[in-house]
C-alpha cells in the first residue's frame, strides 16, 4: 500500500506546489518544447532499462537462501510490486514526454501534472534503490 501511496501523495504535493508558486516548465518556442519532451522521454526510457536491469539482478539470484526467505515472509512480492510501481511512473512520464515531443502543447496543468509525475517516479526510485540495496547487502 505505501508503495504507490508515499510517492503519489509527493507527487501530488510537488505537482501542486508547482501551479501555486508557477514553478514549472514553460516554453514559447515550440521547439524548445519539443526538445524538453524528447529529454524527458529519453531520460525515463533510461530509467526504465535501469529497472529492467534491477529485474533481471534479481532473477539471476532467485535460487539463493535469501530470496527464499524473502519469498516466505512476503518480502519478495513486496519488492516486485514496488519495481512495478516504478515501471508505471516511468512509462507514462515517456509517454507524456512522447506526447509532447509529437506536438501536445505544454499546457499549465499539464507541466504542473509532468512536474509531479517526476517527483513520484524518483521518490518510488528512491524506494527501489533501497530495498536493493538492502537485498544485494544482505546476500551471502
């Protein structure tokens, strides 16, 4: 439950924080926009190879000692489900970054709803990178 909650109400905290203050991307030049969309796209599908590499880390590994205790106790699906939840932040923040590259403008809703999509993929990247680590620490 907190995997999705946590990085859902940041985002939306971020999101909002962003059309209080207009602190979000705005572009005249449609170009500009574009070029941003593409930076965006580009970087999430990065980060999406990224957690695909972290999934395949962990099949590698799934015979050990650890990942069947991790499996007995419901840790395991635990961690799956929070790499699932970074897969879906990261692929619809390439899939806004598609859109805009393709010509959607760069509404102010829109930013203001890119800027928390970002702050929710990071925190559940954030997430992801610590239950890593405590897995690849704990592995004898």
């Amino acid at each position: 439950m907190t995997t999705v909650l946590v990085p859902t109400i940041l985002g939306l905290c971020a999101g909002l924080a962003a059309w209080l203050f207009g602190a979000y991307p705005a572009f005249s030049d449609p170009a500009a926009a574009s070029a941003f969309g593409g930076t965006v796209a580009s970087i999430s599908t990065t980060m999406l190879g990224f957690l695909l590499a972290a999934l395949a880390v962990l099949a590698s590994i799934s015979h050990t000692q650890l990942l069947s205790a991790m499996r007995e106790r419901g840790h395991y699906r635990d961690l799956l489900n929070t790499l699932l939840i970074g897969f879906v932040f990261f692929l619809v923040c390439a899939l806004s970054g598609l859109a805009i590259l393709f010509g959607l403008s760069l509404m102010h809703w829109f930013a203001c709803a890119l800027v928390g999509l970002h702050v929710s993929a990071f925190a559940s990247l954030l997430d992801i990178g610590r239950k890593l680590w405590l897995v690849l620490r704990n592995l004898k």
